[in-house]
C-alpha cells in the first residue's frame, strides 16, 4: 500500500499575535484541482478510527530533513487534530526554532499559503460521469503519516500515480463489461463459442480477466513476507527493511537473508573498531555517491570526507550501504552552518593543525629565522553515543514506504538531538564524552549590547579567522539579539531578518541556554565510526504498548582551532 499526497488550499493562518498555527489539511465532499486525469473527492466517514491508530508529523513542504514542527501519536501531543464537518483541523504551536521561526513569519506574509497531507487509502471508489470524466471518491483512509504547511501546492508525477493505477484499473474492467455486452447483443461477433455464455460463465471469466490484470500491491506483498518468509522465490531478494527486522526480533523469527547479510556487515563494521555490537539489530551506515559523484554545492555531504582509516592519514571511499549519515548530517544545525564530517573510520584518527609561519624582519646580513610552522595533533576516538525511540505496536505492523521513512528518521532525530545536545553544550570532556563549546563560559552579569558582538568579531578577525562565519544562538539568545537596539534614536537592532551585521544566524534548541557562538564551523570536526547497534527493548514499555530501540553509535567531536570559535553566554 503505496502513500499519496494531496494540497489543500483551505485557509491557512497564524493566531492573532501568537505563535499558533491552524489550518485544515484536507476538506470533505470538495472535489480536488489540479489532477488532471480525474477528480476526486474525500468521504465525511473517510477518517473515522484513522487518527487514533496514526503517528502524524508536521513538516514543512513535507521534508523530514528540515526538522518536525509537531506531532501527534494516536491522537495525542504537540499537534492537535480535530474533524468538523469541513475537514481535518490542524493546529499547532510553532517551536522556538529557526524552522518555526520561517514557518511562522512565511504564513503572516502570506508565502506560505496552502497545506497538503500524505495518506494510504482502505476504500475507494470510482465512476464515469455523463460528461465522459472519472471521479474517485475516498471512502477510508488507512493511514494518515503528515500535514505539511507548503510553498508551492503543486503536484509531482508521482503523488497522483496510485491512484492513477486505480483508475487503469477501473477503465479496464469498465471495457471488459463493454466487450461482454457486445457479446451478447451480437453473439456472432465470438470468435471462441456460437453459444450465448451463461451468467455464470461471465462471472468467472471476468475474475480471470481482472485477477490476470491485478499486480500485488506493496501492503500484500510485505504482509505475505511477515508472515512467511521463505516463501519467496529463490531468484528473488527482497530490499532489507528495518521495520520489518524490528518487527521479526519482537515476534522472535529468524531473520530473512537479506536482514542476515545487512547485520553481518554492520557486525563487520564495529568488529573494526575494536567493538562489540550487543545489539540484535546491526546496521553498517557508511556511505559513498553512486558513480563518486562529488556532492553538490549546499548539500551537507559537501562538508564531509568519507573515509575507512586503518591507519592515520589513509583514506578510501566506502561502500555505500545505509543512508542514515546523509540525512543526519542534513538534520543537524551544525551541518548547515559548516561542520566538517569524517565518516567510516577506524581506530583513533589524528588531525594535524599548522599554526602559521614565524616571519619578521632581519638585517641584511643577519641569517633569517626558520619560515616552518608549528604543528600540533588533535585526536578523536570513538566514544559511545546512546539515544533511544519509543514506538507503539500498533506502528509496527505497518508495512509501507512511509512507516519506514518515519522510523528511520526517528532514529536520525534522536541521535542529531544527542549528538548536537553535547556539543553544542556546557559540559566539559571525559574519556566517554566530548566536550561542549560552551564548557568553562560563565553567563555575562550585564545585558547584551552591540559593543559586544563587534567584539565577538573582532575576537576571530585577531586570531586570523578569515573564513565564513555563522552564528549559532539558543533560542533565548536569538530573542534577546531580536531585541537589543544597537544604538539610540536609529530604531535598529542588533538581529535584523536573521542576521547580525551581515552574518547569518542559525538557531537551535540544543544550544546550551542563553548561549551564542559565532565561528567558521568549518574547524569543528565530527567523527564516526563502525554503524549502528539496535537494541528491541519489549519490556521497559509493554505495560504502555510500546517498544523501546535503544541506539548505540560511536561519535567524537573537537575544535580543530579553538580560536576559530567565540562564545557568550547570555544574561537571563
């Protein structure tokens, strides 16, 4: 069962002076635009029982890479949805992030205007009106996966190619019914029998005719895998699903072989970093661009170097096999504003760091000193990073793309949440833990002033920083910038359409709070090693129908220069 998506271009808008987001993600009995093979139509019954069995997330322009604005599970969370008698309600509280803040300010002006829902259907039906074009109507939804308040209501190809399969469909048997008919008015039109063919004859030719022209359907064919897994045809291997590995440690099956082979190299992977992967489910994520396609600019991936290292200094391409790097490195602030990622190494990784040449001036016939640079190592080793999702049991017997793609990236959420908390934060290192940027800054006693970021400035213009700066702030910090006039009397202030004197500004809740850090980003590096160790947990939740996969992967970070990095924390 394949999803569909939909645009809505009901009203859409921001509550008054609040943060509060509403709008309806879908409307009854209102046939659909811009479809231009047929219309289509949503039943009032269509959603009754769905939401109470749906894990729904918010997203803009339903892209999970962006981060979640909201979500509701089984009907209950940060994203309320209601049904009246026009539609599905959405209504929301637009978090203190950067994507709240875009999503928030893109509805007051009026760039963001529409909303679309991403669904599997139970029930359809269609017919042929008296004007020759076909309608469908929804009768019940299967699955309700997101709303996402959009830019541009448009659809792809693909959003419209399901349903398009159904109405093949419906045209075909609708022909067969024709030809059948013609049949009868005219029985030496048969080519086969001079015989009229009785009522029962029909019947059972048009179920051959129409189970001939049948392709199983996703739903089908991934329940007939759950429960039989060695059915299949030998010549025939299926694509490795974590949802359905998941799904066979709870209910203690064997894996199937593709989930073996998919293991044994995650197995692989930690067995080359000198780990043990205790974990049922292990998973091998390094990855390379089919062909070696260099990344593109403004893709995150640009900003990594992908690498096995079986000794300091060597590195190859690795093979591509999971894609979780890629969009973790995409739902990280960090990311965006430049970090430079190692992935796929081994063992402990030694990064050399120039200080810069000792140049002064000399007589003429006084011996020059030395032009070398110092040279000095900053070393990352694999230090265990463990988070953990909850997911009900209802999620998982779910057997679609979409249920797929949520779970992983949950999983890709939970671990960017982690990874950035620490970094980002105001703890000091341990041998099992990196460092914050923040550990050791003390909170300023005195408000912000402009002075004050000049100084942050200047701080890394001194220290010879001439790359790219960015700044990254707490939310707190952000609003405190939003707030301070840089002078008086010129109704400035210090943070202006998301920049400070012309440096972007990126916020992030994993900030330490009140924090603001302006560098090249470019210094820090984060490492990765080995993959990822999944542990099903089915008794820490089971008295609340959830189970708990506990994730173990291996993560450094260090500041290749430290005085590429200025910080402050604000005063409350």
């Amino acid at each position: 069962m394949s999803k569909e998506k939909r645009n809505v271009t009901a009203e859409l808008r921001a509550v008054d002076d609040s943060r509060t987001i509403e709008g309806y993600a879908l409307v009854f009995d209102t046939e659909s635009t811009g479809i231009s093979s047929f219309t289509e139509s949503i039943d009032r019954r269509a959603l009754d029982g769905v939401l109470e069995r749906s894990d729904v997330i918010c997203w803009l322009d339903h892209n999970p890479a962006r981060g979640a604005l909201a979500r509701s599970r089984q009907g209950s969370g940060s994203l309320t949805l209601s049904v009246d008698d026009h539609g599905l309600k959405y209504r929301f509280e637009a978090p203190a992030t950067a994507l709240g803040d875009e999503v928030l300010e893109g509805i007051r002006r009026g760039d963001i205007c529409a909303s679309s829902f991403c669904f599997t259907v139970r029930k359809d039906e269609w017919e042929r009106r008296s004007d020759g074009t076909y309608h469908r109507t929804i009768k019940a939804f299967d699955q309700l996966f997101d709303v996402s308040p959009v830019y541009h209501p448009a659809y792809d190809a693909t959003d419209v190619a399901i349903a398009q399969r159904g109405l093949d469909d419906y045209i075909a048997a609708e022909s067969r019914s024709e030809e059948t008919e013609a049949t009868e008015e005219d029985p030496q039109e048969s080519t086969t029998s001079t015989d009229e063919p009785t009522e029962e004859t029909r019947q059972s030719e048009d179920v051959e005719a129409s189970a001939a022209d049948e392709t199983p359907s996703e739903h089908d064919e991934s329940r007939s895998n759950d429960n039989n897994h060695n059915t299949e045809p030998m010549n025939k291997k299926k694509k490795f699903s974590l949802l359905r590995a998941i799904n066979d440690v709870v209910n203690n099956r064997q894996f199937d072989d593709t989930t073996q082979e998919v293991v044994a190299e995650g197995r692989a992977a930690f067995a080359g970093i000198g780990q043990s992967a205790a974990g049922q489910i292990v998973l091998p994520v390094s990855e390379a661009r089919a062909g070696g396609d260099a990344p593109a600019a403004g893709d995150p991936a640009a900003n990594a170097i992908l690498a096995t290292v079986a000794t300091q200094g060597k590195e190859a391409v690795a093979t591509e096999k999971l894609n979780i790097l890629g969009p973790l490195r995409s739902a990280m602030v960090l990311s965006r504003a430049g970090a430079t990622y190692l992935t796929g190494l081994v063992g402990d990784i030694a990064i050399p760091v120039y200080s810069g040449s000792n140049v002064g001036w000399k007589g003429e016939v006084v011996s020059a000193d030395s032009g070398k640079g110092s040279f000095r190592e900053v070393t990352l080793k694999p230090k265990r990073l463990t988070a953990f999702i909850d997911i009900s049991k209802q999620f998982l017997i779910q057997d679609s793309v979409g249920a797929e793609e949520l779970l992983r990236s949950d999983i890709i959420a939970a671990l960017a949440e982690k990874l950035e908390s620490t970094i980002l934060g105001n703890e000091a290192a341990t041998d099992v833990k990196p460092a914050g940027i923040f550990a050791g800054v003390t909170a300023d006693t005195a408000a912000i002033k402009f002075a004050d970021v000049v100084d942050l400035e200047a701080k890394l213009e001194e220290a010879n920083v001439t790359g790219s700066l960015t700044y990254i702030a707490s939310p707190k910090a952000k609003a405190q910038l939003r707030k301070t006039a840089k002078d008086t009397g010129s109704g400035r202030f210090v943070m202006e359409g998301n920049e400070v004197e012309g440096i972007s500004v990126l916020t992030s809740s994993a900030v330490t709070a009140n924090g603001l850090a302006l560098a090249d980003w470019r210094e820090l590096i984060i490492g990765q090693w080995g993959g990822l160790d999944l542990t099903v947990d089915t008794i820490t939740k089971a008295a609340e129908g959830m189970v708990r996969i506990v994730i173990n992967a291996y993560f450094d970070a260090k500041v290749r220069r430290p005085a590429a990095i200025a910080t402050k924390v604000l005063k409350a």
